[in-house]
C-alpha cells in the first residue's frame, strides 16, 4: 500500500516537474507571465522553470521578419504618379513591447508596420521629382526613411534590420512621356557632343593644312637650292672637262646633239653645206 502511495506521488512530482520546465531555442524569445502580468523576459535560450498553472510562457520568432507588402501607388512633387515596390526587414528588439503593443502576432505587427512605411513613403515621395527617384540615389533615401521609421516602431519592441525600394515604375502614359523627354535631352546633348567634335576637327584640319603648306614650302626651297648646287656643280665640271681637252669635249657635245637631233628615223634636217653641225663628219682638214 506504501509503495502505491509512493509511486503515485513519484509519478506526480514527475507531472509537476514536467510542466513546471521549458525549452528556449536559439530563434526564439520567451517572456514569463504571472497573474497576467510581465513577470521576465530576458531568458536566455536554454531549459528553465515555471510555477504551474501560475506562470504563462509565450514564445516567439526571434529571425528577421520580412515585410514584402503589394506595391503601393505615390504622387511625386510634380503630382505625376509612380508605382513603388519595396520590402522591409525588421526583428523583435523588445519582447515585452512587442507582447502589449501587438499581442505577440507577427501579421498584426507587418501590419502595423506597413501602414507607418506607407505613409513615411507617400511624404518622402511627395517632396522629390521623378528624375531624382529614377536616377537618384536609393540606398541614401531609404536610408533617411529607415531612421524616421525606426523611431515609431521602437514602442513596437521591433527594430528594422533594413529596408530597400525593390522597383519604381512609372505608369505607361508617364513613363512615355518621361522617357520621350529623356530621349530628347540625350539628343541634345548628342548634338552639343558632335558640334564640338566637328569644331575641333576643323581646326585639326586647319592646323594641317598650314603645316602642308610650310613643310611643302621648305621642301620647294631646299629643292631649288640642291638643284642650284647641282647646277653649278656640274657647269663647273663641263667647264673643267673643256678646259682640259677642248676639241674633245666639243666632239662629245656634238656627239650628244647627232643623238638627240635623229633619235626618231622620220626626223629630217635642212642645212647648208657648209655648216657647222656636222664639220665632224667631214675630212679632218676641213672640219674647221
């Protein structure tokens, strides 16, 4: 009988021991409720211990969440509208705010935090143009959003991890007009491009032509004076040849002349007898 009523109160510390313990995992946070009320909520992941039927544990996600909302509709400051897709990362930072402002539930927490990025959104992009939301520079207006956002989800007991635009898209009738424009500024700029080039191309060209004109003109001069020199370079050497052997060198200069005069057989010559041109076809003691 003894042992029975040992047993059963075995068996039922065994009970009370197995409700009276639970496990935090690494990706968890846990806050201990007693009566109601915040009892802790800086437990480490590990086994601990409850009072039965006196302390409620409530467990959560501890990873970064991810806010991916449907894209959202904004006016710009030119009232012209864009489409904007954007994602946010956030994780719980304080378990207990996160427990009395949103119950603990994740989708009421996105929901929540949706409704602050959308309107901090529709502000921000109210202020700027669509060349600046375009082109600009995301990462540093996202980056001036996520600190304004950050100090409204604090009393969330959430901190935001990070938060991009993914995509700005333009509607088709905006999108055309902007891009036309676009397209006519690059043109613009283009033709700017090319009238330059045309410019600097010219006074290359003029530049050359100059330059032509002076290198041909050196050349002109260098080549009638090498043409002097050699002209006077060899009048002197006739004049040294005829010098050293007169008759000689007139039989050669007539042999010259003979040559060049009948190069062709149709050539045909008139002269009188008794001229010069071919004294040396005559007897040697009449030649003269």
């Amino acid at each position: 009988m003894k042992s029975k009523a040992l047993m059963v109160v075995v068996i039922g510390l065994g009970i009370v021991l197995l409700l009276s313990m639970f496990r935090v995992q690494q990706t968890e946070v846990a806050l201990k409720l007693r009566l109601g009320k915040v009892e802790r909520t800086d437990y480490q992941p590990g086994l601990h211990f409850r009072w039965p039927l006196v302390d409620e544990i409530h467990k959560f996600d501890a990873r970064i969440q991810t806010l991916d909302a449907s894209p959202q509709q904004y006016l710009t400051s030119e009232k012209k509208n864009v489409i904007v897709d954007s994602f946010v990362k956030w994780r719980i930072n304080r378990v207990e705010n996160f427990y009395t402002a949103v119950g603990g539930s994740i989708q009421r927490a996105n929901d929540r935090l949706s409704v602050m990025v959308q309107k901090h959104l529709k502000d921000a992009f109210g202020k700027r143009p669509i060349r600046e939301l375009v082109s600009g520079d995301r990462s540093t207006f996202m980056g001036k959003l996520r600190e304004t956002v950050e100090k409204e989800v604090a009393k969330l007991g959430i901190t935001l991890v990070d938060a991009r635009i993914k995509r700005v898209d333009l509607p088709g009738k905006v999108s055309q007009s902007v891009y036309d424009r676009m397209a006519a500024e690059r043109k613009q700029v283009a033709a700017l491009f090319r009238a330059k080039g045309q410019e600097q191309a010219q006074q290359i060209r003029a530049q050359a032509d100059r330059e032509k004109e002076v290198i041909v003109a050196n050349a002109d001069r260098d080549g009638q004076k090498m043409r002097g020199d050699g002209d006077s370079k060899a009048t002197q050497i006739f004049a040294d040849a005829f010098n050293q052997d007169k008759e000689f060198y007139v039989f050669s200069r007539s042999l010259d002349a003979y040559k060049n005069t009948f190069s062709n057989r149709s050539d045909v010559i008139l002269l009188q007898p008794d001229s010069k041109f071919f004294r040396f076809y005559k007897a040697p003691d009449t030649q003269k």
